[in-house]
C-alpha cells in the first residue's frame, strides 16, 4: 500500500511532497511485496530482503520501524535521499533515539524525516534529536504544526542541532571575585 502526503514540512517551511511511503499490507512479505518505480520510500524489511534489486535505483528511501535497530544500515546510509523513522503512535518515543543514532553514529547528512503519527506537538523535540522533515498526520493542519517547530526561542540541554549546552553559550556577567565559585554555598 502506498501512502503520499501532498505536502510535508522541510526545513521550516512547508514543501511540496512527490515521495510516497510502501507499507506492507497485513500478509505481505518483504521478499515478494512488488516495489513500484518512482521516488520511494520502502521499510527497512523490503530494503533488505530485495537489497540486489533496489539498489539498482537512483531515487530510493528506507524507512525505520519503532522496533528496528538503526545498525542494519551501518555503511549503507549515504546511498539513500531519504531515511525516514515511523512513529506509529504519538506516544510512542522510540523514534527520537533512532534518529538521535542515525545523526550521530551513522553522520547521516540527508534528509531525516518523520512519519506517521506526527503532530505539532513533537517538531520542536524533533528536530533537536536531528529531524529535518515532517509528514505530519494528514487529518491536521500542516500549518499549524510549522508553528510547532518555533515554540522555544533557547534550549538548555545539548543535542543534534546545538551540540552546546545553554551554560557553554552564554558568557556570564558576574565577575569572578563575586560569584559563589569557591565560596562554600
């Protein structure tokens, strides 16, 4: 089964979408789903089971299921334009340390995308742990959920897209003869 969004949110601001995901019908098996032509993004199952055949093509994507391991991708990752994670529920946290990983272990530089339960609420998180693009659920507001992205104007905790603490950023305006350093508080 196909999935196509019209639009999906790049960067931080809202694209127009011509990649369409393969899900796997119930019963469908890796080995045998027919995979059709054109820019597609197919779960990590299909990617490895037809790996000889796909790779053949030009414009392919993978996505990452909530329960796969990231590794199975180790020295692949550069071949594909798109590495998508699925969140199949909202409340399902898994896919932030995926794409934490895929960012920071594999120094993937492409496009990391979102998809399936995505909502507004998440695209600032998102992007901290190393997302650049959102599919975000299809019965909500694409624009409104852009404004997800912009809710915090300063981070305090390190990550993905500033490797600094909030601490190792900014520079003090207390002298150092009158701080607490030192002073047994």
């Amino acid at each position: 089964m196909l999935e196509a969004h019209k639009e999906i949110i790049k960067g931080r601001e809202v694209a127009a979408d011509d990649w369409s995901v393969l899900r796997l019908a119930e019963g469908e098996a890796a080995e045998s789903v027919l995979v059709p032509e054109g820019k597609l993004i197919v779960p990590l199952t299909v990617w490895l089971a037809q790996k000889d055949m796909l790779s053949q093509r030009a414009e392919l994507g993978v996505w990452i299921a909530a329960d796969e391991r990231f590794e199975a991708l180790k020295g692949e990752s550069d071949r594909f334009a798109v590495i998508a994670v699925d969140f199949p529920k909202f409340s399902d946290g898994r896919g932030y340390s995926i794409a934490y990983n895929v960012r920071k272990r594999l120094a993937y530089t492409g496009e990391l995308r979102a998809i399936g339960d995505v909502l507004r609420d998440q695209l600032f998180s998102m992007s901290r742990v190393g997302f650049n693009a959102y599919a975000t659920r299809q019965d909500r507001s694409i624009h409104e959920a852009l404004k997800g992205l912009t809710v915090f104007s300063e981070t305090y905790q390190a990550s993905v897209d500033q490797p600094l603490p909030l601490f190792r950023r900014k520079e003090r305006d207390v002298p150092l003869e009158h701080s607490d350093v030192g002073a047994g508080i």
